[in-house]
C-alpha cells in the first residue's frame, strides 16, 4: 500500500500525518511548544526544536498508524512564512529563529518602506512593508548583530531548515518565499533591488524551486531520527497557508477558504497576481502551478483563544483533564452560554499586532465594554466574535476588487467548533463550510507529495480523490444582529487605531 507523510511545521506546534491516496488519515499528531518572548514585540525558538518536535511527531504518527515506513512514497513538509534562522557553513544555528509575529524590526520597516515601499506590491505582491517580513529581520540582525550577520551561511526559512535537516540540501520555493520581500513573484526569482538595498548576496538565500518539487532524498541520518527509510523523496510544500488552500480544494479561481488556526489567514485564488487596483490585499504564490492568492492575514486568531486559556482557564484545562476533553472544547462550551454580542462586551484581536486590513505593527489586544456583570464566559466568546468580525472586513476588502464569495470552506482547529463555525456564518452571511479532514495543510502536503512521485497523475486527480466537504453551516438569525456589532467592532478598531499609532 502506497502512504504519504505530511509535516507541517506552525507557530506553537508541529503536526505530522500519514494518508493514504484516497484520503484516509491513518495518524495525526502535533507536538507543542511555546514560543519565547524575551521582551514585549520580540518572539523566537530555538531552531532545534522545530526539529525535535517534528521527529517525535513523526514517530508518533508511524507508531499510532502501524505503517510500514517502507511504504511512504513522500514525506512533503510545509511551515509558517517570513521567520529567519541564520545558519553558518555547518548548517548550526547562529541566532533563535526569529518568528513571523516578531515586531522588533520596526525602524528597519520604516527603513525599507522608504527605499522600496512604492514598488513593493507590483514585484513581491506586498501592500505595506512591516516589520513581520523576513527582509525587515535579516536588516535588523545586520543593524545589531553584525558578526551573526556576516558569518551567516544561509539564512532559512522554518520549511527550508527542516527540509535541510532531512536531505543535506539549502533549497526553497516561490510559495514559501514570497513573503519575505526578497523575492520578484512575477519572476519566481530573487529580487534583485531588494537584495541590494540590503547589501544581501544572493548566494545567502537558497535556490528556488518550484512548489511540490522534490528537493531531495531522505538522508540515512536523518532517516534512523525519524524512524524512516533512507531515499525517501522529500517534497516541497510551501507555505502553512497554500497547502492549505489545496487541502480545502481551493486550487481554482472562484474558491475561498480560510484557516482559523494560529493566526487568521484567508485564501483566494486568483489567476494574476495584478487584479487588486486598490493594492490592499497580499498576494502569494500558490503552491498550485500557476496561480497565485490573495491572502489577508491577521497574526492572531486562535493564538488569542490559546493565550486566554493559557492565562486565564486553568480551571478549564482541569476540568478537561478529568473529563477527557480537549480545554478549547470546554471553553467554547462556555462561550455558547453568552448571548451574541457579549451585552456590549467587544474585543480586538491584534495581540500582536494588525496586518490586514490594516497594517499596524503598534496595534495590541484589546476588551472593550465589559462590567461587573460580565463573566468568563463572555470574554470567550468575545475572543471568538472578533476574529469573526476581523475575517468579515478582510471579505468586504476583497468583495471591493472584484472577488465573489458564495462558501466560505475552514479548517484549522477553529474548524472543530461549530459555535465558532456558526458565529462566522452569521457575522459574514454566507455559508461556512467545513471539511471532513480538518487538517487542511497536511492534507495539501500529502496531495503535492502524491502528484510529485507519480502517485497523481495532476493536482486535480490528487484533490479529487483526497479532499472531502463534510458539514455546511448556513447563516442563522442572529445575522441581523452582527450587523450591528460588527459595525461597533469597525468603530473600535479604526478608533484604536489612531490611538495605538499615537
């Protein structure tokens, strides 16, 4: 029997599957870690740890699935975009991966907006230059740590360190790489410009390939870590996001899906990456041939659900324990106990600060309107209100360029909850639809993987035979009633927004 193994390596955790051709999981498991935040707009991780947790993740996966390693024809890996780890001629980490929601480069975005800001979006697809973008850190490193910078063999991405650690090769690709404002998307090259602003050589970066290729073989290293077979071909994904889109089957103009995990990211396929005139939305390249996306983006969604439970729901997480359940269902089991709207109690969800629609790296968490009647249940589904409030205004930005939204397709783990799920039907008024594997990237993965080693004949072979819908939530009658909140949540967030540029 044919398998393909996934890896998707994200903010707080690695998730490793292992699917066979016609869809069937065999094992999902997800390693967690927590992210370091040395000082208020820093956020890194030990590179290492990306590697050990998708070692164990991977072991977990075969154990619990019983597979036959001999049998895995891919192993695809995909991650989180625009984090940077420097490595020397080694291959050692000189410096923690500096992550994507890290905010520390502020004065270097300032910098590069003012050198590159007007051409940014018609070359690497960028509408503002903010410090989240891989350029915006590597210029940070040369500014205060020049020794990292020059004896820097190769800065990587996560997707590129770990495809490293597997095949002994520095190679990337355009779905990955696009964010990190070093790159022509038009092109598929590195930008020339860019690169010299920065005074970065090229021969710094690795080579690009094309999504879904094969960047090599399992070395016999790190075949005995994982508890694979040596040679097996080790496949490009791209970013968490792209191989999401085609785990949900967006792979084709017309189709929108989005990712409520971590962060908030939304995907639509586009044909062209020069179809937004007003330049407000990113656009990436999709790890599809040929197409690109636009993908708003918002740094913290479901991140803001795990910081609450992580600060606040202590008692929560003791109650699952005992009850055997996972804490988020307890929480949003609590949150189906308040009324929409909170009784007046709104929430921003920029913990980290905004990206789309509005780009504001200054911009923070914020509970508006609560009072002594308000109880923990409220501030949940608070938290869960605003993102979905937060996806409605990235939908209007895209409406507005001429994109049609008729289904609303989710995974992530926002996707298990379907008060979560209903709470996005009615604030947007459309149809949200979820899958019957909610885990959307490595689904991709394993497709891209398939179609790479000839499991596939195409793509389309691959989706068709991999990816099934399964519940449709319709909007309900409380969608007359978001109107209003989520004109209340728009109040807030331009109010602040000022505010927090202030």
């Amino acid at each position: 029997m044919t398998l393909l193994l996934s890896i998707d390596a994200g903010t707080t955790s690695v998730k490793a599957g292992i699917f066979t051709p016609n869809g069937e999981s065999l094992a999902i498991e997800r390693v967690e870690y927590t992210i370091d935040i040395p000082q208020p707009g820093y956020a890194e991780l030990d590179p290492e740890i990306y590697w050990r947790a998708s070692v164990q993740a991977v072991r977990q996966a075969v154990s619990h699935s019983g597979a036959d390693v001999k049998q895995i024809t891919a192993v695809t890996v995909s991650s989180q975009g625009e984090t940077v780890i420097p490595v020397d001629n080694r291959g050692h980490p000189l410096h923690p991966a500096i992550l994507w929601l890290d905010n520390r480069a502020i004065d270097e975005a300032s910098w590069l907006h003012e050198q590159i800001g007007q051409r940014a979006y018609n070359i690497a697809g960028i509408p503002e230059i903010s410090p989240t973008w891989t350029a915006c850190k590597i210029l940070w490193l040369k500014n205060h740590f020049r020794e990292i910078f020059e004896n820097t063999h190769k800065f990587l991405l996560v997707q590129d360190w770990l495809v490293y650690r597997l095949t002994g090769q520095f190679v990337t690709d355009g779905s990955i790489s696009c964010t990190t404002l070093l790159m022509d998307i038009t092109r598929n090259c590195w930008w020339q410009d860019s690169l010299g602003i920065l005074d970065l050589p090229d021969h710094l970066l690795c080579e690009i390939y094309d999504p879904g290729a094969i960047a090599g073989q399992l070395t016999r290293a790190a075949a005995e870590q994982m508890g694979l077979a040596p040679k097996t071909s080790v496949v490009l994904g791209g970013m968490d996001q792209a191989v999401g889109a085609i785990g949900a089957g967006n792979y084709s103009p017309g189709i929108i899906s989005e990712t409520t995990g971590a962060a908030l990211a939304i995907q639509i396929t586009i044909p062209r990456p020069d179809i937004d005139h007003s330049r407000r939305i990113s656009v990436n390249i999709h790890s599809a041939p040929g197409m690109y996306l636009f993908q708003p983006f918002c740094p913290t969604a479901g991140l803001a659900l795990q910081w609450f439970r992580d600060v606040f729901g202590e008692p929560e997480i003791s109650t699952a324990k005992l009850q055997g359940k996972d804490p988020y269902d307890v929480l949003t089991d609590m949150a189906a106990l308040a009324s929409p709207g909170c009784d007046g109690l709104l929430m921003l969800p920029h913990l980290s600060g905004s990206l789309t629609p509005i780009v504001n790296s200054a911009a923070r968490g914020v509970f508006s309107g609560f009072s002594l009647a308000h109880q923990k249940s409220h501030f949940v589904r608070a938290i869960l209100e605003a993102v979905a409030f937060m996806l409605r205004r990235n939908l209007e930005v895209a409406v507005s360029s001429g994109i049609e939204v008729y289904e609303i397709r989710t995974s992530g783990g926002g996707a298990r909850s379907k008060l979560w799920n209903q709470i996005k039907a009615d604030v947007c008024n459309i149809p949200v639809v979820s899958l019957a594997s909610e885990e959307a990237a490595l689904l991709g993965d394993a497709i891209l993987g398939g179609v790479a080693t000839g499991v596939f004949a195409s793509l389309e072979e691959g989706i068709k035979q991999m990816v099934a819908l399964a519940d449709m939530t319709n909007p309900g009658p409380n969608q007359v009633t978001y109107d209003g909140l989520y004109a209340r949540y728009c109040d807030l967030d331009d109010t602040l927004d000022q505010y927090f540029r202030r």
